[in-house]
C-alpha cells in the first residue's frame, strides 16, 4: 500500500502504471516574436496528432491574443452549425493574475499552470503549448516544461536576429540572441529536474518559392546557428493562403475532406498536407516511433 493509505487502483480509476504511461509529452510551440506562425502551427500539430489517434490537451499562454483558443471556439461552433464530427483537443485557459504585487501574481500564475498540466499529463498522450509572444514569466516556465520545443520562423532575416547575429558577408554566427540565450537558460534550470532534455526544432515558415535566394540564404545561416547552439531544422512550411482562410471556419489542412468542410481539395493542399507529414517525422516523437502517419 502506497504511503498516502490509496491503493494503486483508486487514483480517478487509474493505476500508477497506467498513470506513468500517460506522462504525456509537451511540446512548446514558441517564439518571442508574434507573426511567427505558433498559433497556425499549434492547432495544425494538434489536428495530426488527433488525427492518428492520439489524445491531446492544449494550453493557450497567449493571454492577449488568444488566437488558438478562438481557432478552437470556431471548430466548435462550426461543428454546431455543420453537423461535422471533428478531432478535438482538451482545452485549457490559464488565466492571467489580477494581482498587482508582482510576486504574488507570478506564484499564482505559475501554480495555475502548473495545476492544469499536471492534470493534462495524466489524461493526454501530448500537450501542445501555444507560447505567447514575448519574453513573459509564463512563457519561460512553459519553456522549461518542453520536451520538444518547436520554434516557427518567418523566412527572413528580421525574424533570424532574435535567434542570432549574423556576418553579413560571410553568414557566420556572431553570437546568439535574446531567444537563444532564453532557450539555454531554459535547457539548463531543467536538466537540474528532469531527465528528459529539450529537443529543440527550427522550422521556417511561410517560405515563398519566389524568394529563392532569400530563402537559401536563411537556410544558410540557420544551418549555422544549429551547429552553435544546438537544434534540429526542420523543411517547414510554405506560404499558403488557405493558411489564412481556415481559421474563421476552425479548420485545419488536415479537416479538408469532402464531407467535412465546403473547401475544394487542391494539389496546393495536398503538398501543404505532406508538409505537415515531414514536420511530424522530423520531429521524431518517440511516442510515434513505427507508427503509421495515415492522414
Ligand atoms: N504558412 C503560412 N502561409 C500563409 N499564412 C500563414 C502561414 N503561417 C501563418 N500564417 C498567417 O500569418 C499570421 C500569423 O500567424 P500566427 O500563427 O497567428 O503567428 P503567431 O501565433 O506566431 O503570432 C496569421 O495571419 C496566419 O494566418
Ligand atoms: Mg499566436
């Protein structure tokens, strides 16, 4: 008998195996930068994960934005106006403090959110945290909870600086910047509690087939900065319009079936969909390790 006098069976119906099984993953979808594509990507990676099977909870930290917990609204209401079933995740708000000490207000955020993924843990195969963009308190504490931290990246170099400062001529790394330095320190506080390290994966996004030389020279530099500080590429995404035009109906790519939305299904979405497919390859989640990706 465990020490608190609870059977292992009388946990919410669940064993302590089952419980240790759930722990789920989470992945961080952040970048300081707003326009980025966090929110695009985060409901578009919870969508694939639904899709296959998986059992997802959200977090919202973008407390003023909020975009994907409005994508999400729109799903359910689109849902109620269409009949369509749809994949949906658990969603969970975590409330900004009203508290004007600013201690205070950090402790009772931090417990809010910890509170809510705790739970999400243990009922969630993944949990996909949609980071707001700016350096908040919340958003390092989310940092330092990833097991994955997917970091989208508009296709240029105005968007590369918060990463790292590069030799015009030559594309060499100067030295890291704000976002880097965060991830680090977020790497190091938890290596010091977890064992499981922060995988971190650059994606580009928005990528324009028209900007090729742009384009290769990001790459470039990019694939010099995750030799120096230590994460993975991965292709990314193009630029896309139906990108733009899903979110009022809560739709993702992966939604775009004859029965369940009033969208033609393109060649353009069929390429916009295998790029989703690469990106959950790329990112190797071990939980996924051999199994089929059938959407
Ligand atoms: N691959 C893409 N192609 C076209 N538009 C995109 C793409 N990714 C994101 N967008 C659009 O760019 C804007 C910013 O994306 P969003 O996901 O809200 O960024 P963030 O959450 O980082 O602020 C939104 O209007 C979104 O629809
Ligand atoms: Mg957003």
């Amino acid at each position: 008998m465990p020490a608190d006098g609870m059977s292992s069976l009388s946990r919410g119906g669940l064993t302590d195996i089952q419980q240790q099984a759930r722990d789920a993953r989470v992945i961080v979808i952040g970048n300081e930068k707003g326009g980025a594509g966090k929110s695009t990507v985060s409901i578009h990676l919870s969508v694939a994960l639904l899709c296959i099977g998986r059992k997802v909870g959200v977090i919202d930290l973008d407390v003023r934005q909020r975009s994907l917990t409005r994508y999400l609204e729109n799903r359910t209401r689109w849902m109620q106006n269409t009949g369509a079933k749809l994949p949906m995740p658990e969603i969970v708000r975590v409330e900004a403090s009203q508290d004007r000490d600013l201690d205070k207000a950090e402790a009772e955020e931090s417990q809010r959110f910890l509170t809510s993924l705790a739970r999400l843990k243990r009922e969630c195969d993944f949990i996909i945290i949609d980071a707001p963009g700016g350096d908040t308190f919340l958003s390092r504490l989310a940092h330092m909870q990833a097991d994955t931290l997917i970091t989208p990246l508009n296709d240029s170099f105005v968007d590369f600086d918060l990463l790292g400062d590069v030799n015009p001529q030559t594309l060499d790394v100067l030295r890291p910047s704000f976002y880097s330095e965060m991830v680090w320190t977020c790497r190091k506080k938890k290596a010091q509690t977890s064992r499981r390290p922060i995988d971190w994966v650059v994606m580009r996004n928005r990528m324009s087939p028209l900007a090729a030389r742009n384009k290769e020279r990001v790459g470039g530099a990019l694939e010099n900065l995750s030799r120096r500080i230590g994460f993975r590429l991965a292709p990314g995404l193009s630029e896309r319009v139906i990108y733009r035009e899903l979110f009022p109906a809560g739709l993702t790519l992966l939604d775009l079936t004859e029965s369940s939305s009033n969208v033609a299904f393109t060649m353009s979405h069929k390429a916009a969909r295998q790029e989703l497919r690469d990106l959950l390859i790329v990112l190797q989640l071990p939980e996924l390790a051999g199994v089929e990706i059938t959407f």
